[in-house]
C-alpha cells in the first residue's frame, strides 16, 4: 500500500521485533552450548523490550495519537521491507558471531528505514520522531554488541 499513517510502520516494526524475538527463542531453544544460549537468550530479551517500548506509544498515557496518525506517502513496498522480513523468518544457527551479524545487519537496516522517513518527512514532528528511532536503534546495537562481545570473553 503507498499511503500509510506512522502508526502502522510503528505496529509493523513492534511485530518485526517481536518476530526476531522469537527466532532467536527457538535457536536457544537447540543450542549446543551455554554461551550460545545465554547469547540468544539475551537477544530475544533485547528484542521483546523493543517491541514493547513501541507498544508503549499507543498506551503510555501521553497522546501520540496525532503523530502516530499522521500520513505519508511511500512508493516503495512499505511496510513489509522485504529484507527484513526474510531475515524474521530465517533460522539462527550456528555461532554467537552469527547471532551477533544477524542482529547487527536487522538492526541497521531498521535504523535505515527510520533514517529514511526522516528524510522524507513533511512535518518536522514526523522527522524528529523518525530521528529518534533511528538514535534508539544505534544505541541499542552499540549497547547489545557491547554486551554481545562481554560473553564472548567468557
């Protein structure tokens, strides 16, 4: 669909973070070893904390409903970004460093399409909020990358 409200990108990203939560779940689920299951066990964590602080517009007590319900257009096959939602269906397996690229690349194409629709945005509340996203998505690569490497060490 080309015309869409930001709500709806918002429900999609919530469900894409919920999706990978559940991926990385499952993988721990048939780890072979403990360090592999407490990696994906803390990214399916970081996961559903993101899905949920999305949620939380809709219901934190303050009125997004204006922003959230602001519409744009976007040509592109918006919002089920193709790449991203292969990535939520395929299997993690393999090693911590795998889990560790697969999170890296998911959370950088999401903090690219945020980065996007700032870039397109007609209102500068639209812009600011897309900006954020994207600030929040770089942070938490950083935060869980950083954690990601600490058990590596272990």
């Amino acid at each position: 669909m080309r015309y869409n409200q930001i709500k709806d990108l918002v429900e999609w990203a919530a469900g894409f973070h919920a999706r990978m939560a559940r991926q990385y779940s499952e993988a721990a689920d048939k780890a072979d070893n403990e360090r592999l299951k407490m990696g994906l066990d803390y990214l399916a964590s970081r996961e559903l904390q993101m899905k949920t602080g999305l949620e939380d517009l809709f219901n934190d007590g303050t009125d997004h409903s204006k922003l959230l319900e602001t519409w744009f257009d976007e040509s592109s096959e918006f919002p089920e970004p193709p790449e991203l939602d292969r990535m939520a269906e395929e299997t993690v397996i393999g090693s911590l460093e795998d889990a560790m690229k697969t999170a890296t690349i998911a959370h950088e194409r999401l903090q690219a399409m945020y980065e996007h629709r700032a870039l397109r945005s007609r209102i500068k509340p639209e812009a600011e909020f897309f900006d954020s996203l994207a600030e929040g998505h770089n942070s938490e690569i950083r935060h869980m990358m950083a954690s990601m490497e600490e058990l590596q060490g272990i």
